[in-house]
C-alpha cells in the first residue's frame, strides 16, 4: 500500500447493541423502552401513503387520547395536580415518540407540553387543581395562542389586549389588528376547547406587557364560541396530522382568575400586582417557560435522525450498486468510502448531541423540581436549550436529507418513511424559537456573561455601558493564547505525505481546540460591537454589522457545549466493550466539525496544511474503522421494525436490496 | 464608521426587471415568455393543497394533453416526422415548465423526452414515422422502462431479457428475478400504452448487452396487456400527480422491428449488426441519448430555485421583524446582514448556474443538429450536462430549504409552495443519474481528457496504461504554479484589518484561482490513482480510497465551468444598465464559493489569513450593495403572479407582512 492509502486498523468485535443501548438511553432505559413498545404496540407507525387530512387528524387525536390514557402525559404534571412531578422523565418518552409518527409528537407536545406547560409554569395552584388533571388525561384540549400572523419571533410586539373591565371583573380579549390574529395554532382547527391566549394585558389604562389568559374557544360540543372566529390553517408541508389554525377574538370576556398570574396578579380590588418590577425581565420569565418545548423538540429531531440513520444504514449494508471490475458481485454501498462520508459523521455527531441532549434534560428536570431558583442558572439552562435546539434541528434537516439521498429512488417512496420524516421535521428548524433567533439568544446570553451580571438583557446596551475592561480581558487573552496557538502550530518542515500529527487524536487537544475557537470568535464579536459602539453610532446598525459574527459566536459555543456534553458522556462508560467504538464516534465527530471548520482554524492561526491533510486522513480512516460496527450503532437506537417500518430497512424489500 | 464596519456603496438605478428578463433568456425569450403564459392561461399552479392521488393524476393528464396540443412537444421532434426540429427552442420552453406544477413538469419529460427521445434517437425512421407524431400529440403515452428495482445507476447490469426467437421473428421479453422488475418507471402506473424497455438482447445464444425495445403494455381502453404486470409505486414523497409504477414481463413477444435499432439491427436473417464493435461502447452510446433528460432536468431545478428565492426576498422585503430599540418600527428581514446573506449569495450562483444553463442548451442543440457526429465532444458535452445537473439540482434542493426557513412558519404553509417545490424537485438529486455516480462520469471525462484519448471509458485502465507521462505533467504543472501561488501570497505584514486586496474582484484573478483549484485538485488524483495502482493493487480498492478526492476534482471542475459560463455570458451584455449589478453579482458568486472552499485554498497555499477577512468582508459588502436591487433580480425572472402563487409573495397575505 501507498502512503496516500491507509487500510482500517482491524476492529475490535461490533459492540453489544443492546448493551450499547442501555448505555445510551441512562437512567431512564426503563421509561424509554417502554415508550417504543407502546409505540409498535398501539401501531404508531407513520403513514406510508397519503392518508385524506381529516383522517389522518382523527388518528392522531385517537394515538394521542390513548396515550393520555397511559397516563405517560401525568409524569409531567406535579403531584399536587395529580401527576407524577418527574419531568425529566416526561421528556424522556416525549423524546421516544419522535421515532414514531410526528403528527402525534406535536399534537401531545401542543396539549400536554405548551398549553399544560402554560397552565403549569404561568398558573396557580386553582388552574393546576382545575385543569392539569384533565389536560393530562386529553379530556380538555388546549391550544398555545401565543404566535401572531404578524409577530412570530419577536413575541413582545404581539398585538392581542387583553384589557381589564374592572366593574364586571372582566378581561376583554381583542384581535385588534389582521396581522395580530393567532396563527398556526395547534388544536385551534379541530380540537381545541380552550386557549392559552398572550396578549398585550392592560389595567386601567395602563399597558403591562404580555401576559397569558385562558380563553374557552369551543364548548363541550365543538361549537365555536361567540366573540371567537377560527380558520384552518390548511395544508402544511408536514405534520398534516395536527390541526393548526388562526383564532380571532372580537371582544371576549373571561373572568379576572382566568389570567394566569403566577408573575403578576390582579387582585380583586382591580389593582395589578407583580414580583417582577421590571417589565422586560418580567416577559422574559414569563416565556422563559418555553424552554420546556425547546428540549422537546431538540429531542424530537434527535430521534427523528436517528430513525433516518438507521434505514438509511441498513440500507447501505444491503444494497449493492457497481464493485470490483470483472467481478459478478457488485459493492455494497455502505463499502464505498463517498458513501461512508456520507453516513458514518453525521451518525458520529447523532452520538455527540444524544449526550449533551440527555445534560439538557437531567438540567432541566433539576431546574423544574427545585425550589431554589437561580435566575443566572435559569438563563443559562434556557441559552443551552436553545443552542441545542438549533444545532439538533439543523442537524436533523441536514441528516434527514443526506439519508433521503443515500438511498436513491427507494428513498423517495413514501414507504419507505423519509417523506414524513423531512416533511415532519422540516418546521423544527423555524418554531419553537426560529434557530437563528436562538442563536443570538445564545450570543446574547454569552456576552451578558461577560460581564457577570445578570438583569437587563439588553446585551448592546451592556456592552456599550459595563464592557470595556472585560473586552479588554478577554481579547487579550484569546490574543495571547493566539500567539501561543500560532508557535505551536508552526508548520513543520519537510515531505506532507509523511507528516503525521499524532495529537489529533487527543481528546484534550480536541477540546482545548473548540474552546479556543469559542473564545477566540466570541472575543472578536465583543471587540467589534465595543469599537463599532463608540460615539454616537446607530446601535441597530452597529449590531447587525456584526450579526454573521454573532451568529459564528454562538455556533462555535454550541459545538464546544455538544463535544465537552459528548466527552462526559463517554467518561462515564465503564463497560470496556463499549469503549474503543464510542472513543472512534468521538473522534470522528470532533474531526469532521474541525475538517468542516478548518478554514477558520487557519484563518486564525490554529491549522496548517499538513495537520489539515492529517485531519482529511483521520477522517477517512475512523469512517472504515467503523464501517462494521455502523449497524450496531444505530441498532442501540432500539427503534422496533414495526416502528422503523420502512421496508428497505426491516428486510421486507428484497427486489432493491439484491444485487 | 469603525475601519471593520464597511458602507455599502451608493448603488446605481435598479436594473429594470424586463431589460434584464430578455438579455436572461437570450435568443429564447419568445418562447420562454410563451410557455411562462401558457402556465398562466392553463391555470398551471402548484397545488396550494394537497390533492387525492387520483385526482392530481387526472388533472396532470389533462395539462399534458392540453400542452400537447399547443404543439410545443413537436418542437422536439425532427420535420421528417411532422417535428420542428428545434430541440434548444423545446428544452428551454420545458425549463420553463419547472416554475409550474412539476409533476407535469416529470409527466412531459417522461412522455416527449424519455419515451419520444428513445424513439428518436434509438429508433429508425419508420419508428419516427410510426410512432413520434403520436408522442407529441399524447395520443400514444410511453413509458421509459430502465432501471430496476435492483439495478438503478448500473445500467449495463439490468436483468431484463430480451431473447431473439428466430422462427417467429420475434423478440420474447422476459423479467428473471424480483430484482429485474422495472421500478419507479412513469406512465407505468395509469397511463402508458408502450414502455421503452431496455434489456440484455440475447440473439443465437449470443450476448450483446444493453438495447432497447418497443413493448406495448396496455391496450387502446388502458387494459395491462397479456403476460404483463403492474404495479402502483404508491405515494412519493413529491411529484404525487406521476404515475409511477412497476412493470414485470412474462415472456412477452413483440415483433422483431420493434428493436430500436440505430446502433444495433437484426435482420430478417436472424443475424446480429452493430456499426459499434465495442460493446462497452455501444452501451455507452445508446445511453448518451440520456443527455437530454439530464440537461432538461437540470434547467428544471434552476426555474424552482428561481420560484422559490423569488417568493423569498418579496417575503423578506415586507416581512417586519424587530429591529432598532426605542423605535417602534421593525426592520424589514431582508435588511438584516444574516437574513442577506441565507439569500442573496445563493440568488448570485443561481444566475451563475443560469448562464451555464443556457450554454449547455446551446451545445445540445447543436449537437442534436449537425450530422457531423464528433464522439470526443459529444463525451465532453455528456460530462458537462452530469456535471451541471449536479451542480443545479443539490443547489436547488439546499436554496429552497434555506428560502423555507427564511420565510418561517408561513413558508411551511402549502399554499406559500415551499411544500411542494421541496417535496416535487427532492428526487432530481438521484434521478437521470445519482449526482455522485455523475460526479465520478464527470472525473471519468477529466482523466480521460488528461490522455488526450477517447474509447475505453475505463478511467482506470487508461491510468495503469497510458497515465505516467501525462501524469507527470499536470502533476509538475500544477506543482510549478502552487510554488508560483505561495510565493504570490505571502502574508502581508501590518494589522489585519488594513490589509485590502482589491485583487479579490479582479475578474481574472477569480478565474485564475478557479481554474488553479481545479487543475490542482485532478493532478492529486492522478498522482495517488498512478501510485496506487502500481504493482498488483486491488484495482477497486484504490480507487475507493481515492473516492472523496475523485469527486472534489469533479466539484472543482464543474464550479470552474459554471463560473467561466457566467463570466462569458456578462461579456455579451452591451446594456449598459444591467452590467454593475451582474458584475456585483458574479463578484458574490466567485467569492462567496471561494469563502466556501476557503479551507482547501488554505491547505494548498493559495490563502492567507488577510485575505480570507477580506473575501468575508468583500461578500457582506455585496450583499449589502445587492440588496435594494433584489427584487428586481428575482423580478426579471418572470414568473407570472398567477404561477407564482404564494399568497406571501403576490401580496396577497398581508396578515403575515405586516410588523
């Protein structure tokens, strides 16, 4: 062999993938496993053909009432209100149902995480003992109204009112606007009975920002009420099984206790009341409570990807196309290295985000069932949850489509199951937080840190005021480790070929490699917006010159919390079967993010050309390494056949598997 | 302004949309216009809904019928038989389909294109006579019945036989195995009458390979003839109004005229003729008439990303969302820098794919219509049609992704088209040619090429054989001027942020680094592919190793065709109010794919730290500079508002654009 050619390193035996499985899933295997065999045995398999929209929302309000009846959706709820008080748990399952059809994953997410999350989060102890147990059991279905036709991401603009009639002792809630009419509701279209409605709250003349109501929609029959007016959304580009739509209120009366007031009260005197003084950090409490959706769906894509990896890896070790000239036999696909590249780093960087998905879980049930609460520790979780968010569904997208192609024509059947699974997903990237809002949430949050204050959210406002020793700081030292960076890496002297860079495959380096990008990009945006805030620069101006690096700041945070969440979880593995693939998953996770971002890594100093053609190789080489293994790893996915369902992954399409 | 924050330039006029729409269509405006009409009159939309199979199938027909009518598909055909013989005029009016429903737009190019350019190109002139005038008209609807569920890129292995019975004189067509039915064939599933079919063609116990047959499969009422099986492919995940089926032949006998015998005939006497000795050849040459679907698909997936970044920047031109604190208006999503950036460097590589788009037209009209038959240019134009439709298909499917997150929840609607041009254009990445399989034709061609050779198609023998010398010199060749290149770019000393290289849009610096990139990268290849085949290597194996490296060559020759196209294409613009926004946008082109491949031009010393800042910087000023002329850049391409449909960009859904 060439020096240009590396053959694999013989493997050691594939790995246990139930074993591997026990090890993925953590403490809570029991629950997991429990909700992918409820999934096969309720036939929760997503459609394989188009199925007429009412009917197929029939089902999935049938799945999704059957569910309750588990009493799965309790586990969320605290016990005083007749649940369980174990949501890390609740989630955990909501994170199996995203194997299965994704209408079904939404809807419960609508009923049981939004609209009972709001009753939960932003009520009283009264709204928890009136309706928690009846949102748990779906016999009251509720709705999220929060969205606006007009006012997607920037929530605080929202124009509904909710204005107080103190002599009827009455919130009046209007659409006062055709750009503030709600929209892409869930439930709204069909099933809703009751809404949790944000509108801008105003008491006596005077504006109090946005706030959450309960506003009944439909009576027990399914009548639409008076006052209220709802559309259908109509078709969508998935997700066809939820019935999302637009609601009108033309003056709708509910009672003064129908405000959820656990950040701001109005009592019966008529006199508005809040803990929270300040009105931006109190709005930003208030949807703080979204965070609780943002993992859902971070989990959701999660497992979506991983059902793609696992068809489309099947696939792969199945299906042969060309091979060795003269030879009868043609290839298998998943043989061809272009091939591998394709599949084997995405499924790499699948393990890294299950791990920092299950930190963000365990972190999130820690915040929920703690009664300390720690505003700083509050809004760092959220910032993690919606970077992980954002990379997860993007990563989902992106995994989605390159299985969709990987398996060629079978791939575009229906059948064979990536059709729900892009068209389903598709959304995570825009709801629930729009991945690029979050992003500068994340930044946002990043440079607040900065000055290790927390409060006033106004991140530019802060930088103007607080930043400039701390910019100083930490530009110098992202500058020196710069320069300490640039002599090491000095470019060695001799033949390419031969160079050969053994630190790559040091964890520590790795590491110590994504937070020096972090720091290093994050330093660079603080120095940029502190110069470009100066005089009397147009702040607005000032920042979105700057927003592609912002942006870049906050995906190198992620990539850094994601790989460090990744090198914990492996930490932890005492099972010495698991060890030596989970280690390559590792490496070829966190090479293939350097390889992506090596022009960076130059640009600043950190690459040369010959650690670059090292990385190249590296990559290549843990790709044939763990080309054996690759079935058992998405088989620790655990996704039973009937669930899986597509037939070219569960052997039931034999005419495009053979050669 | 700080030195890291740049003005945008005071841009000249808009270019007025209808000047640029005509120097856009070139010498094919008229029709162009016509079919854009056409579209209009026939009421030609994208479903804003999703539609029972059947009855989007039904509606599919009666479009084809109706266009058919028109006489465009004749366009097609040659005068001898009733055609017009002007197949550039045909391909550019079906380019047009695409911003259309493009189910029809697959239903027409399976009917004229596949199964009349079969009948054209492989058949005889009684076959045209017989058959071509019928195709046009729909009278006769075809199917083009090749790949099999086993065997989709490797053609010369389907299994399919067609055995020659000398005493009838009939060929006895037959389906071997499961592996060996026709797959994912339109027409098949309702509407077909007659499948071109290809088989092995098996005459006197000999094997001759790869041909292609007329097998009638229904009758005149549309009952599935004797010894023939169908079956519905079922639901796809797009292209829902095509019928796509499967076909099985029980030895099905048709008369021995129904060969189509351009490059292989068998007479009366029982006896095999071919002009083509070479079977490998023969094969190669009977496919090279797939060209025209590739070429055809290609400018399809250009007019869909057209549609969608056209409903894209009109959304982001009036869609409000934040913007400066204390003012209580939102900004305008298109003046957000991260917002321009998702859209207008695509938009500017969308021209770019457009200018090689229109050559590539302009070449196989050409060689549809000399007699003069050139074997090494037609390979040439073969490899360049696979390698734009490559090119255009993977950038259709990642800028209507990126134009459906830019648009948020409205861009998941339906109505808003996003579904359907996602769902509908997904396949073309793996139809008319897996995009990677076309990829390494496309490298096959440049190694080729590189011994100034035609015939044997085996790259790799041809490099064991003939390679060294040639070898030696691209691999000097390209050394000499990477020596050359990193003595040129040097780092300048000084602070990083004066550093300004006005070199960077200097237009044949930006052809020069394209073509360096690609020489650069194909000697590599040669180089390892020489090294690796020394001695008894495994032939497969090496190249497997060397796969990656195969396609990136193929990459970087094809961004140097679709750059070199583009440039060409603004030498003849004499209007001197088009020409500073199509410099602009060729300069974003260039350099935003060279922001791309920074990495690479960093390994291989072609990039320096400043540099690179620069090019960053130079693509966030076009952008900026771009970003009034927009809309007037996705104006000129057209599309009348009754096609294009989406309520968001016709103005029709105000709820949703305004703050």
């Amino acid at each position: 062999m060439p020096s240009t050619v590396s053959a694999p390193e013989a493997t050691s035996a594939a790995p246990d993938p139930a074993a591997l499985c026990r090890f993925l899933d953590g403490e809570h295997h029991d629950i997991k496993e429990e909700v992918r065999q409820r999934l096969a045995d309720f036939g929760v398999s997503p459609p394989g053909e188009q199925l007429p929209r009412d009917e197929y929302r029939a089902q999935v309000t049938e799945w999704m009432v059957k569910l309750a009846e588990t009493g799965q959706p309790a586990m969320l709820f605290p016990e005083s209100a007749g649940g369980q008080g174990d949501p890390g748990a609740a989630i955990a399952a909501f994170e199996m149902l995203g194997h299965g059809d994704l209408s079904l994953l939404v809807k419960c997410g609508v009923q049981f995480g939004l609209f009972g999350g709001a009753v939960h989060h932003l009520g009283n102890e009264e709204h928890h003992r009136r309706y928690l147990g009846k949102v748990a059991t779906a016999e009251l279905f509720g709705c999220f109204a929060m969205t606006e036709s007009g006012h997607g991401s920037n929530v605080q603009a929202v124009e509904t009112t909710a204005s107080y009639d103190g002599d009827a002792g009455e919130w009046v809630v209007h659409t006062p606007t055709e750009s503030a009419r709600k929209d892409y509701i869930g439930n709204a279209a069909r099933d809703g009975r009751m809404a949790a409605v944000f509108a801008q709250l105003e008491v006596g003349g005077e504006e109090h920002g946005v706030h959450a109501l309960l506003v009944p929609i439909r009576d027990d029959d399914g009548n639409v009420l008076d006052g209220v007016t709802i559309e259908d959304d109509g078709d969508k580009l998935g997700l066809q099984g939820v019935d999302n739509g637009r609601i009108w209120f033309d003056h709708v009366r509910v009672p003064r206790e129908n405000l959820l007031d656990r950040y701001a009260k109005v009592g019966e005197d008529g006199l508005y009341d809040s803990p929270i003084e300040n009105k931006d950090r109190r709005f930003f409490t208030t949807i703080g409570t979204l965070i609780q959706g943002r993992v859902s769906v971070s989990g959701a894509a999660l497992s979506a990807t991983k059902s793609s990896l696992a068809i489309a890896v099947r696939y792969a070790n199945r299906r042969r196309q060309f091979g060795p000239p003269d030879s009868g036999d043609e290839a298998l696909l998943l043989d061809y290295r272009a091939h591998q590249r394709r599949l084997l780093p995405r499924l790499a960087t699948t393990y890294a985000i299950h791990f920092a998905q299950r930190e963000l879980v365990a972190g999130l049930h820690e915040a929920l069932t703690t009664d300390d609460h720690d505003d700083h520790a509050q809004r760092q979780l959220e910032a993690r949850a919606a970077g992980i968010k954002a990379a997860s569904t993007w990563h989902a997208t992106d995994t989605i489509q390159a299985c969709r192609e990987a398996c060629g024509g079978a791939g575009y059947l229906m059948v064979n199951r990536f059709a729900a699974m892009k068209a389903d997903t598709d959304v995570f990237t825009t709801f629930e937080g729009d991945n690029t809002i979050l992003l500068q949430l994340v930044a946002k949050g990043l440079l607040t840190d900065f000055k290790q204050r927390v409060g006033d959210l106004n991140a530019l406002e802060m930088v103007r005021f607080y930043g400039e020793q701390v910019m100083d700081q930490v530009v110098e030292r992202s500058l020196a480790r710069q320069v300490i960076g640039a002599f090491r890496d000095i470019v060695p002297s001799g033949d390419d070929e031969s160079y050969d860079d053994e630190r790559i495959e040091d964890r520590d380096w790795q590491l110590d490699l994504f937070r020096w990008r972090e720091e290093h990009v994050l330093g660079g945006v603080a120095r940029r917006l502190r110069a470009g805030l100066d005089d009397d620069a147009d702040t607005f101006e000032v920042f979105n010159e700057c927003q592609d690096h912002v942006l870049a700041a906050a995906r190198a945070h992620v990539d850094r919390l994601i790989l460090e969440a990744f090198a914990r979880g492996l930490e932890a593995c005492d099972d010495d079967s698991l060890k030596p693939v989970l280690d390559r998953l590792f490496d070829l996770h966190a090479l293939s993010t350097v390889e992506r971002e090596r022009g960076w890594f130059f640009e600043h100093g950190r690459m040369t050309a010959p650690r670059s053609k090292a990385i190249t190789k590296a990559v290549n080489r843990l790709c044939a390494e763990l080309r054996n293994d690759a079935e058992a790893l998405t088989d620790a996915f655990a996704i039973p056949d009937k669930v899986l369902a597509a037939p070219i992954a569960i052997g039931e399409d034999k005419a495009s598997a053979t050669g």
